[in-house]
C-alpha cells in the first residue's frame, strides 16, 4: 500500500488528471483501502474485472470517480458468437436465431454506411467522367541503397512485377467498366529510361500516356 501511495503521489506531482488502479484480489479491500488513505487528492477510477461480484453502491459510496467495466462486453460477445456458430454448424440454419441476432441494417449503421455513402457522392468522381492519375516514380530512394543503383525504386519488383505496375493494375482495375478510357501520366526521373524500355507507348496503345518529364 507504501508503494502504491507514492506512485500515485508522484503521478499527481507529475501532472495527472486521474489515477487508476488495479487489483488482482476477487475482493475489493485493496481498492477501497486505498480510497481511504489517498482520500480526493485527484479522481481515482478502478477496473473490477476480479472483483466484479461487489455491487457498484459500494464504489460509489467510497468515492471512487469511475469503474471500467473492461472486457464484459468483449466476454459476452465471445459466447453469443461462439453459440451461433454451434448452432450454424449443427443446424446448417439461420431460422431458429433470427430473433437473436441484429439486422444487417444494424451493422451498416453502426459502421456508418449513410455517412460513408455521402462522402462518395461528395468526393467519387461521377461516372462518365474521364479520369486521370499522375503517378510520381522519379526518385531513387537512398535508403534502398544498391537495390535503386540500377533502376528507380517504383520499378523494384514485388510478388513478380514492378511496383509500378501493381499501380497500374490497381487504377485500371478501380476504373475498369464506369469510367471509360483513362488518362495516365507517369513522372519519371533517376534511369527514366529503364522505364521506358518497361513501359512503352505502344504496349498499352491510346489507353495509357506518359510524361517522361523530371
């Protein structure tokens, strides 16, 4: 108890809005002599998670400022997951726990799906709308050291194929279907030549176009 009083002493010197402490008991007599000796020098919040069988009246009356209920919520969810899926897995039905799970409009609102779809209204580009990128590959990247001496790091390959090209793929994909053709502009510096050996005009035709200005 010594010790624990001067740590809390020298979080309060140091600034502390409040002071949490904890306990590994499954009954609450360290906590609240605590409470006791340290008295209101600052707010003191407890975490029950050992203790929790004693009734929150208890806390109350002994001052303590707030009670983290830490895990339960986590705890509860683990065993209504765990229940449905043994009953999913048995059952191979949805039917009997109907009225035990949230509708899927639930989730969307917890998530925020309205707000997300008024960004994308906001923000997305209409369709029909060209579109256009600028991909930015002309430095080098010291910190690659002998692995950029040769080539520019967005030519440094992954999984089989140039980080430029994964770039690429994720554009051409994004857009593929609503936007039509798209414009690509490609900045190269450091060996931009290496690029264009890689990525000529001619191997994409009309549908990419590149800037081989620093």
């Amino acid at each position: 108890m010594k010790e624990a009083l001067k740590r809390a002493e020298a979080y309060r010197l140091a600034g502390a809005d409040a002071i949490l402490i904890h306990s590994k008991s499954t009954r609450p007599d360290e906590v609240l002599a605590f409470k006791k000796e340290w008295g209101d020098r600052l707010p003191v919040v407890i975490v029950p998670t050992t203790y929790y069988s004693t009734p929150t009246d208890v806390f109350r009356e002994a001052g303590f400022s707030i009670v983290i209920w830490a895990n339960m919520i986590l705890r509860s969810a683990v065993r209504s997951m765990r229940e449905t899926a043994v009953h999913l897995a048995s059952a191979q039905s949805l039917h009997a726990l109907d009225d035990k799970i949230v509708p899927v409009k639930e989730i969307f609102r917890l998530q925020g799906a309205d707000e997300l779809a008024e960004a994308e209204k906001k923000y997305l580009p209409a369709i029909g709308v060209r579109a256009r990128a600028l991909i930015l590959a002309a430095s080098r990247g010291d910190e690659f050291g002998a692995l950029t001496e040769k080539r520019p790091k967005a030519m440094l390959e992954v999984s089989g194929k140039p980080l430029l090209q994964h770039q690429i793929d994720t554009l051409e994909e994004w857009h593929r279907g609503a936007y039509g053709k798209q414009r690509l502009k490609n900045t190269r510096g450091l060996r931009r030549s290496f690029v264009q050996e890689i990525y000529s005009v001619d191997a994409f035709g009309d549908r990419w176009r590149y800037c081989c200005r620093c």
